[in-house]
C-alpha cells in the first residue's frame, strides 16, 4: 500500500519529536567537535572560526537539499533514513579523525605546514556529511507536516522552535553531563545511537522491513561503542591514560622517569624520578626567580610560592627540596591531572596545596600575598591568552609580597624570540625590571625561556651576584647550567629595548612589541607566525 503523505496525529508527532532530537545532535556534535580539535589544534579564535563558520556551510546545503529532497521524495521512510544515516555518520566521525588527529600531532612536533592544515581540514571534512544531512531535517519536516498552504507559516514556526529548544538541549547537555561523564568519544557514539534509534523507530511505523534492516547499522554503531572502551593511544611506555573533561592525559615511564603527557602531544608537562629531584628541563629554572632580587638574597627569604599550571607537581617537588616545606599553592584546572600527580609524581608533599580552579580566577579571588608567582599553563604551542595580559600581570603584582618576583615559561625557536618579546613587553608595562634566561635547548632548534619579573628595581648583575655565594647543590646545578645559556634584561627602552647579560643577545625585534591587554592579546597570530616563520627557514 502507498505512505500516506499526511500523517495522523501520533505520526506528526513521532515527526516532531525526530526534528527535536535532530535539532540536539546538530548542536551536541558542534559542540563535541570542539573538543575532538582542541587538544590538538589547541582552543583558538582561529579553530572556533573554522569550526562555525563550516558547520554553517553544511547546515545551509542540507536546508537546500532537504528542501528540493521533501518535494522530490515526500515519503517519511525517506526523511527517516536520512536521519538514520546522518546518526550512523556522526558515529563513526571519532574514529576515522582518529589517524588524521596523530598525522597532526606530527605536524605539530616538525612544524609542517602541510600535516598541519592538511590534518585539521580533513576532521572538519569528516563533519560535512552528518551535519548536511542533520540539515535537511527541518525543511523536509516541513514538507510532510504541511497539510494546506495556509498553515505553512504556523508549521514552519513549530518545526523550527522544536529545532531550536532541540538545539538548546544539545548544547549543554554534552558539555555539562556527558563529556565529563564518559568522554568525548563515547558523547559521540551516545548521540548517534539516539538519532540512529529515533529514525529507526519511525522507519517501523511505515515500512516495518526498512526498520529490520537499519537495525544493523544500529548494530554496527553499537559494536563501534564497545570498540571505543579501549585505550585511546596504545603504548609500550604508558602506564596510565585516561580522558578528563579537559585533557587526554598519558603518563609514561621511560629509563625510569616518569613523564606526563597532553592531548598526545610532544611536549612534556612534568616529570619525576625517584631518584633525582631535578628534572633537567625548564623546570629547574624557576628555582634561580628570587635570585634576582638585590644581594644578599639567601635561600632562606624565600618563604611561599603560587604556582599556575601546576600540572603533576614537578616545580612544587623542587621548591620544596631546595627551600624547605614553605607554603605552595599550585593550581591546576585539570583535577585529573592532580590526581595523577598523586598517583605517580609522588605530589604528596604536605607544604603543597592544590587548587583546581582557573588560574586568572584565583588570583581575582585569592587574599594571599607571595614571594614568587610562577606560571606554567601551556597547552604546546599554546598559552591561553588570559594569562598573556597587562591586567593579568597586574593582578600578579598585587599578589606579591614586596620583594616578589613572578615567572612564566615562553616558548621560542633558535631565530625567533616574538612570543619571549611580546610577554616581555606586557610584564615591563607593569614591573620595573624584567630577565630572561634561555633554557638550553638539547640540541634542538625550538626551545623556552623563563621571563623573570621583579616587584622591586634590580639589575641583571644581582643574579651572578647572589649565585657566586650559593651554598646549595641543587642551586648550584641549575646556575651553573643557566649560565652557559643567555641571560639578558628587558629594557624597553627607546635607545636599547633589549640588554644582553651573558651571552649574546639573541635575534629580536628593533623595539618591543606593545603590550597585550585584555581587549587585545592576539597570542595566536604571534604563535602562528613563529611557526610559518619556523616552517620557511627565516
């Protein structure tokens, strides 16, 4: 027997109800796909712009096709299997990007262009067709509902305020419920399965046999589920991973070190033998920040330390060894990065307290005052541009003791010191002496450097000063390798913008770059940038 092409009441209403929970996933993917990118294309304007602006692109297509597809084919099996199809595509969208993602982590680790937007452009391509045919949801709804041309305005009204409440539903339930609760991954395959099911459960009230059939794409996606349970990076060094609502966390042991790792990414964000105190890396460097202030300085005077990016609690470790049990505060966003702290950094000291909690929160609601404010919240290459700011800095000044000094690592290549330059500049405008001392960089052509700031006026000479009377191994270890390296002063001064200390200055801008505010802190230009720049060999 032919379909009807109007349905009755409880069919209009099973229709309804499918456009509701096609408007949830549209949204709910959009959303989830944010969280696929960022840990590896990091959470810029940039990666959002793309983002929108492509899922708008396929939206617009499938209003067009769903509409020109309604009049062609009027039937609801139709307009249920699309959704069937659209449901089974999102589904698989985790697991295809997941190859695609690692060539971006390759990318990202040589600075290749090509891996790079290659990478990135493949995942959102991997979004046109769910999102265009999630697309075609309303104006076919539209179509099948519409009984006569004079209710055609008060249907098209419903079906895109159910869209839209859909929508609305879809934006915060992942974000608030399910990515928290069973990952990004599995968010996916949930909202897929629910649309899978929806148009499945439609399909049966007209063509029972169709229904049959795609319930074994239900079956397959249901297969893809329990596939995706395993580990999200299999690895011989792993002993831990697992996904928290920020981060895919990894930590790995290699010659005995244990090493924390981000979003799959190349950089290491802590580190800890339990044999060593010190971690031979940027880390260490933090240590000689107090030492800046005017001679004498004794290890002694150094009475508390905040810390911004505590990660697995590989400085606090350090401070503590070196100056005793003073009160850390370190905070963290990420609770299960601390937990992992806790678990296999031995971030156990009873001086430390962890906070997990947005840093430039804290210190607008934090009373304490420190000795040193340090501040390590980078995500490779990028560093959230709140953290970048003059009011950031500001706040950090007003949270200092009087003789404190504040630091914050910054990422460079051998040729270029922007990113160095322009947070030196920014702290400048607030404190009255600002150092900087390049880490060595292992052989490497991409490296750090620590950006010291001090609340009192120093010189840069105070550092070689204070160091000449340290009595500390540990101390002495990371002076004697900061001064193989270049330390140099941050002047900004019309004449001589940049001072060198020991070694040469290294390649800068003729003036310092003006200083990131609030309004305008435009870090991922810079770092975009540094890495063509990088990528071109100038």
């Amino acid at each position: 027997m032919a379909e009807t092409m109007k349905p009755n009441h409880t069919r209009k209403s099973y229709l309804l109800f499918t456009v509701f929970i096609s408007g949830m996933t549209t949204l709910a993917i959009e959303l989830s796909a944010s969280r696929l990118l960022d840990p590896f294309f990091g959470n810029s304007l940039i990666i959002w712009a793309n983002l929108i602006g492509l899922v708008l692109i396929y939206l617009s297509l499938g209003y067009w096709l769903g509409g020109k597809w309604a009049d062609y084919d009027p039937r609801e099996t139709t307009f249920f299997q699309i959704i069937a199809w659209a449901g089974f595509l999102v589904g698989i969208i985790p697991l295809v990007s997941r190859p695609i993602l690692r060539l971006s982590v390759q990318g990202f680790a040589t600075l290749n262009a090509g891996v790079m937007v290659g990478s990135l452009l493949g995942v959102l391509i991997l979004f046109s067709l769910p999102m265009t045919l999630l697309g075609t949801a309303s104006p076919f709804a539209i179509r099948l509902a519409m009984k006569e041309v004079k209710d055609a305005g008060r249907v098209a009204g419903s079906i895109y305020a159910l869209s839209t409440l859909g929508s609305i539903l879809g934006t915060f339930l992942p974000v608030l419920v399910l990515i928290p609760t069973v990952g990004t991954r599995r968010t996916f395959l949930l909202f897929a399965a629910l649309a899978m099911t929806v148009a499945i459960g439609g399909l049966f009230q007209h063509a029972r046999s169709k229904g049959v059939a795609y319930l074994g794409l239900l079956a397959v996606l249901a297969g893809l589920t329990a596939f995706s349970g395993g580990p999200i990076k299999a690895d011989e060094t792993a002993v831990f991973e697992t996904e928290s609502p920020y981060n895919y966390i990894q930590v790995q042991k290699i010659n005995g070190d244990y090493l924390l790792r981000l979003n799959e990414g190349q950089g290491i964000h802590s580190v800890y033998n339990p044999d060593y105190i010190l971690a031979y890396g940027i880390w260490d460097y933090f240590l000689l920040a107090p030492f800046f202030n005017n001679p004498p300085y004794p290890a002694d005077r150094v009475g508390s330390l905040l810390l911004i990016g505590a990660a697995a609690g590989t400085i606090p470790k350090e401070y503590t060894a070196v100056f005793g049990p003073i009160p850390i505060d370190g905070v963290e966003l990420d609770p299960a990065i601390s937990a992992a702290g806790r678990q296999f950094f031995a971030m156990d000291e009873p001086n430390l307290r962890t906070i997990n909690q947005d840093g430039r929160y804290f210190l607008a609601t934090a009373a304490g005052r420190y000795d040193v404010i340090a501040v390590d919240a980078y995500r490779p290459p990028y560093i959230p541009f709140q953290l970048t700011t003059r009011e950031f800095f500001a706040e950090i000044y007003a949270h200092l003791n009087d003789d404190g000094v504040m630091a914050i690592n910054a990422g460079r290549s051998d040729t270029d010191y922007s990113l160095v330059a322009v947070l030196g500049s920014t702290m400048k405008s607030v404190f009255p002496n600002v150092y900087v001392i390049d880490a060595p960089a292992g052989g490497s052509d991409l490296g750090n450097s620590l950006i010291v700031a001090t609340k009192q006026p120093t010189r840069l000479e105070n550092l070689a000063e204070n160091i000449a009377v340290f009595d500390n191994d540990l101390l002495q270890n990371v002076a004697g390798r900061a001064q193989t390296s270049r330390i140099w002063e941050i002047t900004c001064r019309a004449e001589a913008p940049f001072t060198a200390g020991v070694g040469s200055l290294p390649p800068l801008p003729a003036a310092c770059p003006p200083p990131f505010t609030d309004d305008k802190a435009p870090v991922e230009q810079v770092l975009h940038k540094l890495i063509l720049r990088y990528m071109l060999g100038l």
